[in-house]
C-alpha cells in the first residue's frame, strides 16, 4: 500500500520487490528520513560501542527479514517498516548499496479539472 503525504511519497524496495511507503510532507522530507537514520548510526557508533561491521551485517538481515516476509505474504508492521526503512537508508550512507536501486521518490500529482 503507498503512503501519500502532502508533498508525494518515498517507496522503498528491495531485490525489485515494493517493500514500503513513507510520506512526504513539509515536515518529513527526504532529508528528515536521512537525517534520522545518520542519528541512529551515531548512537550506535558513539553510545552503543558498535562497529560499522557488526551495523552492516544487522542491516543487511534486516532487509533479508522483511524481505522474506513479504514474499510469504506475512504481516509486517509498522515498526518493521520503520526499521527496514531506516536499514535502508543506513546501507546507502554507508555505501554498501546504491539510492537508485532501492529508493523511489514520486511527488504528489495534480490533476488540473477541465
């Protein structure tokens, strides 16, 4: 199901797989999302004493969880989209896998009345 926000949604993917759909508003834009998951990586770097190893590996499994779960049709929640999300865009700041391939922004569209 897609998420429609004010200004548009973020689809989120996987293996060509439609996985998520987050809002795009005023308030949550693309760079409130980014910003959010570098908050998280920070923590768990800083606070939390994990390497960018072990963070990778945690990240990736999270993806291959959801993954698994949708291709079983079996309920996901909101937290495990969340989180699945927040992996995401954790692995595209830590290069291990490319924006184009996961991400698809689409602004809101107007239909003009005739």
């Amino acid at each position: 199901m897609i998420i429609q926000g004010s200004k548009g949604s973020i689809n989120v993917y996987h293996k060509d797989l439609f996985i998520s759909s987050f809002p795009l508003s005023n308030k949550r834009t693309i760079e409130w999302y980014e910003d959010n998951a570098n908050k998280a990586l920070i923590r768990g770097i800083k606070i939390e004493n994990i390497s960018l190893k072990t963070m990778i590996v945690v990240f990736k499994e999270i993806l291959e969880y959801t993954y698994q779960k949708k291709i079983n049709k079996k309920r996901i929640d909101s937290e495990q989209h969340q989180l699945f999300f927040m992996s995401i865009l954790s692995l595209i700041k830590l290069k291990q896998i490319e924006h184009d391939d996961h991400i698809l922004i689409m602004k809101k569209k107007f239909c003009k009345k005739y």
